[in-house]
C-alpha cells in the first residue's frame, strides 16, 4: 500500500501522526488477511509498535504486509512500513508490526481458515517465530483478562 502524506496527517513539526501510521497498518495487514481467508476480520492483538524515523509531509509511506502463520480461526500478519523520500527516491525502514486477526461470520462466530502453504527457508523461520509470538500473545491475554475480572 502507498499513500502520500498530507498535511491532515501531520503534527505541528510537519511528521505523519502515529495514530495515522497504526490506522494504515491495521488496514494494510486487514487486506493480506483478507485475501488469504476472504471472510469478515477482527484485529485480536497488536504486538509492540515503535517509530524508528519520522516520515514527512509530501513523503511516501509505504505498507508490505504478509500473513506469516494462519492457525484454526486466527493467524498472524506482518506489517513493515517504509518511508520514500519522493525528490530523492531514499527509502528508509520506519516500523514493523504483527497483528493477530480473527476470523469471523457476520453473527460473530468464529470461522475455520485455510492453512498458509510455507514453502521457502524464509516462510518457514517466520512461521516458527510466529508460534512464539503466539504463545507470548495468549499469555498475555490470560494475564489481562484476570487482571480485569
Ligand atoms: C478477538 C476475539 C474475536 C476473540 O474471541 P474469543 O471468543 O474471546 O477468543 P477465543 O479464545 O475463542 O479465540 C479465537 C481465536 O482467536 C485467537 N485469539 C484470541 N485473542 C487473541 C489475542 N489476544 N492474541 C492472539 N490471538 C488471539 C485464539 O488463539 C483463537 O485462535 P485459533 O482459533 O486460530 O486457535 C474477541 O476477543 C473480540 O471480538 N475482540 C474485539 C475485537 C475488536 O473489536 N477489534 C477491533 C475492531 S475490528
């Protein structure tokens, strides 16, 4: 996904919001996780976001998001953003993300998805660091749900 950033985006110094950045990272890995299961999608989880460079006005965010693992009704995304300076063409890494989505009807209920084919070396490792970050995930999850009984 590429958008130009506009001044409605910004802060005062002129810098996309990090709001906005979250906004077009939940988008950009919702489509990936639509296109491998075509069904309706919550986000479950959003693993720590940092903002390693600011990207300006009149600059490129750029979005490439892949579904690394897909379990029963869930799987996981993978979301890099680049900023592109549009005079010069200097692409620089500014944050990468993993969303959870779930998969569901329109009642609510949860909807089995297709497996993900892992093929290459590369798919593989980033399917097993996926299950980590699951497991770290529901952990999580556990914790804040006894937290807020
Ligand atoms: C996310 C949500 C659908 C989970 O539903 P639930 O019935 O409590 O969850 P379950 O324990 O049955 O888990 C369902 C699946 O989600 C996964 N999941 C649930 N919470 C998760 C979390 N915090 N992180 C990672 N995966 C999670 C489970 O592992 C399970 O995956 P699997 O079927 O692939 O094994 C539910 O909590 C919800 O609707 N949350 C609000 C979502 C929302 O409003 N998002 C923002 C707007 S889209």
């Amino acid at each position: 996904m590429v958008q130009v950033v506009l001044p409605n985006d910004a802060n005062p110094l002129g810098f996309i919001l990090g709001g906005s950045v979250m906004h077009l990272i939940d988008i950009a890995g919702a489509i990936a996780c639509h296109r491998h299961t075509r069904t309706l999608l919550v986000t479950a989880a959003v693993d720590g976001l940092q903002f390693l460079h600011p990207i300006k006005v009149g600059d490129l965010i750029i979005l490439k998001a892949r579904v690394t693992a897909a379990w029963n009704t869930s799987l996981e995304v993978e979301v890099e953003v680049f900023s592109e300076e549009t005079l010069t063409g200097v692409r620089r890494m500014t944050s990468r993300a993993f969303l959870t989505f779930v998969s569901i009807d329109r009642e609510g209920r949860h909807v089995q998805i297709p497996p993900l084919i892992v093929e290459t070396e590369h798919e593989k490792t980033k399917a097993r660091e996926a299950e980590v970050r699951r497991a770290a995930r529901l952990e999580a999850r556990k914790e804040l749900e006894a937290r807020c009984r």
